[in-house]
C-alpha cells in the first residue's frame, strides 16, 4: 500500500470517528430545542463559511464555467438532500434507527457502482460489504436492547433518503472531484447548499436566534458544523479522491465503532465478547472490499484471459 492510498484510508476512517459523534452530538442539540432544520442549515451555512475562509490560505484555482452546473447538483445529492434529509430524519426518529440506517450506504453505493460504474460486483466484494454490514448491526443493536430504540417511520425514511443521496454523489461525480482542490469543491458546493437552503429555514432561524439556549447547546453546534461538517467533508474528499465508491462508504461502519467506544468511555456502556466480534467483522468486511477488484483490474485480468 503506497502512501498515497494509506492516506486516504486514514482520511476515511477519521471522517467516519467524526461522523460517529454526529447522531448523539445532533440529538442532544434537539433535545435541547434547536429544530433539526435549523441544525441542518446551521452546518451548511458555518460549512460555507469555513470553507470560503479556509480557501483563503490555498492556491487561487479557477473552475470552468460548464463546472458550476455539475458543483451544484453535487451540492444538492452530498449537502443539501444528505444533511437535511439525515437531520430532519433524526428529529423525527431515534439516533439507534438512524444509525442503523447509515449502514445501508455501503450496500446501496455498490449496487450504484456496478450499474453506473460498471465496478464489478464480485463475490468478494458483495461477501465484504455483507459481513460488514452484519458487524455493524450486531453492534448497534447490542448497544440498545429493551425499550425506546424505535423510530419514526417517516424519520427511518429520511435517514434512509438521505443515505440514497450520498451514494449517488460518490458514484456519479467519482471522476469530477479528481479535477479541483478540495478547498475549491468544498467551498462551491457549500455555498450552493447554503443559498438552497436558508430559504427553507429562514423562519426556524430565526426563532432560534431569539431563544436562549445554555453554553453547552452552542458547543454542541459547534462540534456539529466544525467537526461534523468541515473537518469531516475535508476527509472524505481525500478518500473519495483516491479509493472506490464502496471502499469509501464502507467507513460508514466506523460510526457504530465510535458509538460504543465512547458509551464505554463516558461509563455509560459496555464491551463484551459479542461487541468485539462485531467489531472484528466491520474490520474484516473493509480489508475483503479492500482487496477486492475494481474495474481496471478485472479488465487487465480479462485481457490477459484473452490473449
């Protein structure tokens, strides 16, 4: 593995810690009565602004006048469906179904993957993904025995949108990014989410911004839009740069990894012989996705067959 792949692989799994807190960060934000639209424009809207202010410090880099057209609709299916669906959906439902439904993405983004990326879906790779899966569930559904771990099925079908609309992005726009600097995607395409956006939370705002709220609400935010939002796009770029699509969403089984680690942190959970199980088959279903074929493999492996 050379240093630009480990790179990425880093990037990944530090952007799937970041995102793990999101749904118990978010949750305590609501509970405490900020609504989940406002969150969700909050974290486009600071997005916008980190990126713009970050982008001030990198290479000056133009973007072609056709680009704009592909940055915003890549904006709408990784930003604006995705955070606003996925929070909207978490006010609505239970961070346990919500985070249970995260792991649909690896399943859906290959699938993607194999029709519109003809990446082929080979055994390997459909076993990786499965047994990943199985990991995670196992995992969330250890963390939450007994009462209170159901949703809302409206909110279960907002996660579960807005896990349909990240897959798209990385399969659709997989070899566009390849063309700018992070900081210049990043920046368009949160500033098209947030123009979006606003219009639609512009009255949940603000009330929000006339309502009090205590220190810990605001850093609770914070780690939201600074975290959750900036640092965490930043890593998944350097990912999706590099690796496949179904690699790259294989790292939304970090989330439950995190989820556990911290309840057992904060003493609040446990870590038993079926968590570390579970865990061990989230790393297993990674390396297998890991070492599976992508596209240009399998053709130079039937070219040779052929020849």
């Amino acid at each position: 593995m050379n240093n630009k792949i480990a790179k990425a692989h880093l990037a990944l799994f530090a952007a799937g810690c970041l995102w793990g807190l999101m749904s118990p960060v978010g949750k305590l934000a609501m509970d405490a009565g900020i609504s989940g639209i406002s969150l969700a424009a909050m974290r486009m809207i600071g997005g916008a602004v980190c990126f713009w202010t970050a982008s001030l410090f990198a290479p000056k880099e133009k973007v072609a006048k056709r680009d704009f057209v592909k940055l915003f609709f890549a904006a709408l299916l990784a930003i604006v469906f995705n955070q606003g669906l996925f929070i909207l959906g978490l006010s609505l439902t239970s961070p346990v179904d919500a985070t249970i439904i995260t792991t649909s993405l690896p399943i859906i983004t290959l699938i993607l993957a194999a029709l519109f990326l003809k990446e082929p879906a080979t055994p390997m790779k459909i076993a990786g993904v499965v047994i990943g899966a199985a990991g995670a569930l196992i995992l969330i559904i250890s963390n939450h025995t007994g009462s209170g771990i159901y949703g809302n099925v409206l909110g279960d079908l907002f996660c579960l949108f807005a896990q349909i609309s990240f897959a798209c992005y990385l399969t659709i726009f997989r070899g566009f990014i390849g063309r700018y600097h992070i900081l210049t995607l990043m920046k368009w395409m949160f500033t098209y989410a947030a123009l979006c956006f606003i219009p639609l939370s512009w009255n949940s705002l603000s009330e929000m911004m006339k309502s009090s709220f205590p220190s810990a609400v605001w850093l609770e935010i914070g780690y939201v839009v600074l975290f959750g939002t900036f640092f965490a796009y930043l890593l998944i770029m350097v990912g999706q740069k590099t690796l496949r699509p179904t690699l790259v969403s294989m790292y939304n089984y970090v989330q439950p990894i995190v989820g556990t680690v911290v309840s057992v942190w904060l003493g609040v959970g446990s870590f038993g012989w079926m968590k570390a199980f579970a865990s061990v088959l989230i790393f297993i279903g990674v390396y297998i996705v890991t070492q599976s074929k992508s596209r240009e493999q399998y053709r130079k492996e039937v070219t040779r067959i052929k020849s």
